[in-house]
C-alpha cells in the first residue's frame, strides 16, 4: 500500500519511513514531482495539517531559525518547551487526525549532529542528550511525530 506523506522535507520522510517498515511504501511531494509552496494559514495546527494533507509543502531554513530561538532565549532561565505534531490523514473523504507531543526544554547551544531541524536544541523531558545526539531508533521511541505515528498506525490496526 501506498501513503503519500504531505511533505518536501525528506528527513521527515526518512523517519517516517524508518517508523513504517515495510508495511507501506511512503511517498513524499517530491516523489510525485510537486514543489508547490502551500502557506500555512488555519489558526491551529490541526488545520495546518489537514491543508498539507489535502496539499501542501514547505521548507525553512533550520540553523537560522535555532540561530534566533537560541538568540531570543538567550539569557532566560525558563527553556521549557514541547514539539508537538498532527498528522493528517485523507481517505475516501473521510479527514482524521492524530496528535504527538514531545515535552523538554531547549538547550543553551546546539548538541549533536544526528537528526533534523531543531533537534540539536531540543533535549526531550527525562533526558540529558538532545535529539541530534540520539541514534534514529532512540528517537523514534520518544518523538512527537513517533507518538502521532503510533496512533494512527493504531487507527490502520498495524
């Protein structure tokens, strides 16, 4: 079976895949040769997530985005913070979505080089190691986007 993840980030559906197995064969805008920029403008994340089910894509610039966060929380003490994901899932017009979070706080400088985006930032709760310093395997236990995964893998009772 074929699933189309709504994304042009191909670390996102490199992890999502490792999370799959071979169950399914994932594919990603890229796959299917579309690099339309859709913007995010629901008021929530569950409705950014139906848009990019229903199509969208989007790429941002990960090292000056940490840059700023890391900038802005410069001196604060209180760093926590929380990834939080929705998937959105499509079929048969029927629209379903499944929530992950991930709690923790954000680191005072990058820690690692493994995994994506903010991962060199975020070291998750109960944890001294951020993302980026976790094998892929690690991080696929604890992860927001591995909590939503495991729900609507529930939902498709696999």
């Amino acid at each position: 079976m074929e699933l189309l993840f709504a994304t042009g980030n191909d670390n996102k559906t490199r992890e999502i895949s490792q999370m799959l197995g071979e169950k399914f064969k994932l594919l990603s805008l890229n796959d299917i040769q579309c690099f339309e920029e859709i913007p995010e403008t629901s008021g929530s994340i569950e409705g950014n997530a139906i848009q990019k089910a229903l199509y969208a894509g989007d790429q941002k610039d990960p090292e000056a985005n940490m840059a700023k966060v890391l900038s802005e929380l410069n001196n604060n003490s209180d760093r926590i913070a929380r990834f939080r994901t929705v998937i959105a899932y499509v079929n048969a017009g029927d629209i379903l979505t499944f929530e992950g979070v991930c709690e923790g706080n954000i680191a005072t400088e990058k820690m690692g080089e493994k995994g994506f985006g903010y991962d060199p930032i975020f070291i998750p709760e109960n944890e001294k190691r951020s993302f980026a310093q976790m094998s892929s395997e690690e991080k696929n236990q604890i992860s927001h986007r591995a909590r939503a995964f495991k729900k609507f893998m529930k939902h498709l009772k696999l």
